[in-house]
C-alpha cells in the first residue's frame, strides 16, 4: 500500500487555514443521522466526544474504566504547552512548532506539528471558559513556568495536577452531551476488534467487563483514542490498566503502525524499590524549573552514601557534580527529556548512582529554597532574616507551585524532600510511535481515525514536556471535528449501520474462541509471570541502550515467551463476571506481538535518537554528506546534508551519546 498523507499543499503556515476552506462538510440536520464511536475517554476521546455531540453527531463513548475521570490523562502533572507568549519572553507559533520538530529530532511530520502549535492558543481559551484553575501570577493572569528543551515559558498548569484539572474540563462537557443525549456513554467496556465493511471501518466488538457480555455496536465511524504502549515494557509510569489492544486490533485490520520502538524514557522517576514492583511514579519535569540534577564528584562519598555513612546534604557544593549544567550550559537542569535520561543512565552505569540498587541521581531544592526565600524577606522586609527563616520563606513558595508533588513523594519513599534531596531515574512513560494516520488524522482503514497519543504524528523520536495534554485536546477539540465531516460527508445518505451481517458475525465469532481458550486453556502460569518476562527482555535489549545483538536476540526471546503464554497461561474464573485476569491475559497477548515489532523495528533503525541510544556505529551513506561539528550549547551536532539529491538547511540532530564526560562521541545516522 501507498502512503498518502494528504499533507495540504502551499506554505506551511497556511496548510491548516487553506485546508478549512475548501473541505466538504455536513450540514446540523444531516449530522443527526450519523454515529460515530469514540473508544477512549481521555482527554483525547472525551474532548472529541463532547466537540463532535455539540456539533449534532450521535456518539457512543466507550472506556474500560468505571468513569471517564479515571482515564490515565488524570496522571499528567506538570502543565500543558501553548504559544501565547504570556511572559513576553518571545514565544510564537513558529518557535512552538520548531522547539517541537527540533526536541523529536526532526521526525515527527511537520504540516501535523504546525497545526498543533497553532490551535494551541485556542486550548488554553477553552479550558479557562470550562472552569479549569490554571495558575496565576500575582497580577491576576495566567501563569507559565518552562519544561524541558525550550528557552521560553510556555507552559500553563493547574499546580501538579494540571491533567487531572483538564479531563474534568473534557468530562464536564461531555456529561452536558450525555444529559441531552447526545452521548451514549458506555463504562467498563473493552473494544475487542473492530469490525470492516465494504473496506470501511463500521463498528467495534466489545466486552461488558462487569456481565462479560460480547456486544456488537455499528457507526460510520470509528475513532480510536486508547492511549499509549508503554506497558509493553511492564514498569512504565502508565497505570496497570493501559494497554495497546485497541491499537493493536485495528492494526491486525490493516492499520499501518509507525515507529512503534520511539518510547520516551522520562528522567524524573521514583527509582524501582525491587523485582516486586508492579509501576512506577512519576515526578513531574516542572520539578526540573527549580529542582538541581547531580551526584557525588567522588566514587568514594557515593559509597558512604550507600552505607549510610554520609547523607547527600553532608556533601559541599564543590564536593557535588551538577553534570547537566556543566555539560549543557545553555539548557542547565531543562534539556529535553531523552538528553536528561540518558545523562542520568550514563552517571549510573559509571557507578556514580546514589541508591542501594545504583540506579538513582539526586533532584535537589535547596538552592530554590534558599533562592526564594531570600527574595521573600525582601519584600517582606525582613533585615538579617536567619537561614533557618529564609528556609521557612523559601519552603512555602516551593510548596505553593509542588506542594502535592512532594507530599507523593514523601508518601511512596518516606523522606521529605524538603530537608533531603528527591532520588530520580528515567523510566517508560510515553510512546511517539503508534497508529500511522494521515493529516486528516485517519489511519490506512477508511473510517477509522486514530487520535492523540495512540497515534504516531506530532512528536517524532522525543516529545517535549507538556505537549501530550496539548495534542491530546488539539486532536480532539479542534482538529478531529474538522476533518471527519468531510469523510462522512459522504455518509448522509447511508442510514444506520446494521450490526446484523457477516463481518459483524466473524469478528464476534474471533472474539468469543479467543476468550473461550483463555477460561479453558488450564496453565500453570498466572498473566503477570509472562508480562514481567516480557518486561525485562524488553528494558535490557529494546530499552535506552540497543544493539544489534541484543535486538535479535530479544526478538527471539519475545518469540519463545509467547510461545509458552499460549500453552501454560491461566486464567481463573470465568468469562461471564468480571474477571480482571482475563483482561490482562487479552492485553498480555497483544503486548507479546507488539514487542516483537518493537524490537524488528528498533533493529532496522541504526541510529541512536529520541531517548535511544544504539550502540554499533553506522557509517554514513546514501543522502547524508559533511562533517558534523559540535555544537554543545544546542545539545546537537550540526549537520550539512541532502536527501534524495536536494540539498536541505543545515539541521540539528541531537547527539547519540557516549559520555565520558569530557567530549561527546560523532555518531552518524542512517
């Protein structure tokens, strides 16, 4: 198949205007007689599934959680970015949108990150006049504070709980569209498959997770809005319940996955406490504004650390390396997420890891402490204040913007981070790659359209902190609604979607042997066994380090794994309750597919980007020509080359990292 992504011609910042004028569109009164199902109440399905009810569309929602609330976007903490250039600082569109294609190392699609930058100002507009409680400064206005990889203040947040605030927002808006009707609102149900008619996406197979009850629904259109993969790995920051199966069954239907090896490896974690671990937390990057990366100078106070000879706070600053703002002057503690992880990787595998296990790097606030609470007896004119009250001063601004991050903190480790530094290390948290989809947002199915993380558009190799919220509501809000009217212009006329046919009848059928095995299959292995093997192959060989060798052998180890999963799998109980085993052992079985593509894909890349490092050097050839030279203040080498013999701008390519701390090591890219 030939990939069309129907990228508008023209200059770039006019693609998404030109594209609203000349699409067909579907009048109020012939919006009534189409459905579409959104499977998905995140902030990507619930903000498309209140924006497509308002326009008059009927819509059937489906989540597998009790309620729309519980969707993982609740997780999101630090903010959600938007070019409204609020400080003066010099935000645009444009740096918006090149912060973003640079921070992906140049392989998201440049027409979908355009756009994105530029309904962003639009979400914040949105989500204010839905009642969401951003931050403000002392004026009145709407806050900003910054993230990774970016030298402005573009990020808006509701203190650490900035998802948990916009998905209300989503929520709200569809419970509106749910009390006139509008929105059939199906909670604990599963999509199974998705079910294709005439080569149109017409309707899903579900589960009724709580009477176990296999149901048909049929639409003129299928939104898949499941979020990410990063489970496949087993410890990722994802709540347990997040999976690829909705993503997966489309796929086996013929929707193309792209870059499914691009996982973000987020750098601010609560480091793994042992083998017993079901998921890991995250610390929100905007802890990085004002929070000091660093571990011992000395191999020698890094052991009295760990034998509980020394605490951190005993080491002087001279005695301290702060290794990102020595390395990366220009960005300090904020360069991009990939850059931070792999930093903290290499700190840790030279030995210099400050935890029992050795995989851990200090996050510390007491120079913001001090900072503020200096500032704070100025203005309170306080002369000659004790450190023990610029410490108090200092603390309540820390809290006022982290507060409830480090009460987690404190919660999970049992130490206040106040008075110690916060322990820190990368761990899984989004995944860039997922369902091909054209600038429509439409996968290679007609009719199924695939939207915010689960798709693979926006965010190349690496996303930047605070651009998920951002796709998420863009895709559903402002964009999805746009172009499926012109899709389903042609679908005034068809009428409802029988659920009574042969496709209907097969996918139900699969459906149902599938689940039938697994009540009957009568193993000796429970689905977590099988998940967590599956998880350590694919942290140690398709994880931030990858080589050929590894990749190989991982997708042989994968391929053994599932083997055994589908001969020793259990799986108690029965299909007609609810049975949360017989939801992760479908899920399991998904991941155990994925992880081989995961891994077939990360073998094919011979390069090291995103937060990927591949070990072997490749030698330059093809379109790729001229010396990199070294740019450190950008985090990048630069670049002359040209593709398929036109030559092209000088680009940055971040650089794939073998540290020794002193020099960066050239690598080449394929």
């Amino acid at each position: 198949m030939a990939l069309d992504s129907k990228v508008p011609k023209g200059p770039i910042k006019d693609k998404w205007t030109d594209y609203k004028n000349h699409i067909n569109l579907v009048n109020p009164a012939n919006k009534r007689n189409i459905d579409v199902i959104v499977v998905g109440t995140g902030l990507a399905g619930g903000s498309a599934s209140a924006t497509l009810a308002e326009l008059g569309y009927n819509v059937k929602a489906f989540a597998y959680q009790d309620s729309p609330r519980r969707a993982h976007s609740i997780a999101a903490q630090g903010g959600i970015n938007a070019a409204k250039n609020y400080q003066g600082d010099g935000d645009s569109t444009y740096r918006l949108f090149y912060d973003t294609v640079k921070g992906g190392d140049y392989r998201s699609r440049e027409a979908n990150v355009y756009r994105l930058a530029e309904v962003s100002a639009n979400i914040i507009d949105q989500c204010v006049a839905q009642g969401v409680p951003f931050a403000r400064d002392y004026g009145g206005l709407l806050d900003n504070r910054s993230f990774g990889g970016v030298l402005v203040s573009r990020t808006f947040y509701a203190k650490g709980q900035t998802g948990q605030q916009l998905l209300l927002g989503a929520y709200s808006a569809m419970n509106r569209q749910i009390a006139r009707g509008k929105i059939e609102m199906f909670n604990r149900h599963e999509m199974l498959d998705v079910v294709i008619v005439d080569g149109k996406a017409r309707g899903i197979i579900t589960r009724n997770l709580i009477t176990g009850e296999i149901e048909r629904h049929s639409a003129h259109a299928v939104v898949i809005a499941s979020g990410g993969y990063g489970n496949v790995y087993f410890l990722s920051t994802n709540a347990m319940g997040s999976n690829v199966t909705a993503s997966w069954k489309i796929h086996k239907k013929g929707a193309y996955f792209a870059n499914p090896c691009y996982t973000q490896i987020h750098p601010t974690c609560i480091p793994r406490s042992g083998d017993y671990q079901s998921k890991l937390t995250l610390m929100s990057e905007s802890l990085r504004n004002d929070g000091r990366i660093w571990v011992p100078k000395n191999i020698e106070d890094v052991v009295a650390i760990r034998e509980g000879r020394k605490k951190p706070t005993d080491l002087s600053e001279e005695e301290r390396d702060y290794y990102l703002e020595r390395r990366y002057p220009a960005f300090g503690n904020l360069v991009p997420r990939d850059v931070a992880s792999r930093a903290a990787k290499e700190r840790c595998d030279a030995g210099f890891g400050v935890n029992a296990t050795g995989e851990a790097v200090y996050l510390d606030f007491k120079s913001a402490i001090t900072r503020y609470g200096k500032e704070q007896a100025k203005i309170h004119n306080i002369e000659n204040p004790s450190d023990a009250k610029i410490y108090e001063l200092g603390q309540k601004i820390v809290e006022a913007k982290y507060g409830n991050l480090f009460q987690m903190y404190e919660k999970i480790v049992d130490q206040n981070p106040y008075k110690t530094p916060m322990m820190i290390y990368p761990a899984v948290h989004y995944t860039m790659g997922g369902v091909w989809v054209d600038y429509n947002l439409m996968t290679t199915i007609p009719g199924c359209y695939c939207i915010g993380e689960a798709n693979f558009s926006d965010h190349g190799a690496n996303r930047l902190g605070a651009s998920a919220l951002m796709q998420g509501l863009a895709d559903g809000y402002f964009v999805l609604p746009y172009t499926i009217g012109d899709y389903l212009s042609d679908d005034i006329r068809t009428g409802k979607i029988s659920t009574e046919t042969p496709e209907f009848e097969a996918a139900e059928k699969e459906v149902k042997e599938r689940i039938h095995f697994f009540i009957n299959n009568k193993g000796t292995k429970s689905v977590d066994y099988f998940h967590k093997k599956l998880g350590k192959v694919m942290w140690n060989k398709v994880g931030m380090s990858r080589n050929a060798t590894g990749l190989k052998e991982a997708m042989a180890e994968i391929k053994a794994i599932r083997e055994e999963f589908w001969k020793e799998v259990s799986v108690p109980g029965t299909a007609n309750e609810m049975n949360p085993e017989l939801e992760k052992a479908g899920r399991v079985a998904d991941f155990l597919e994925l992880g081989e593509l995961f891994a077939k894909d990360a073998l094919m890349r011979e390069e090291s980007c995103g937060g990927h490092f591949r070990e072997e050097s490749a030698e330059l050839d093809g379109p790729q020509k001229g010396e990199a030279k070294r740019d450190d203040e950008n985090f990048a080498f630069v670049a002359a080359w040209e593709y398929k013999g036109e030559p092209a701008d000088a680009v940055l390519h971040k650089e794939a990292l073998e540290f020794n701390d002193i020099e960066l090591k050239q690598r080449s890219y394929k």
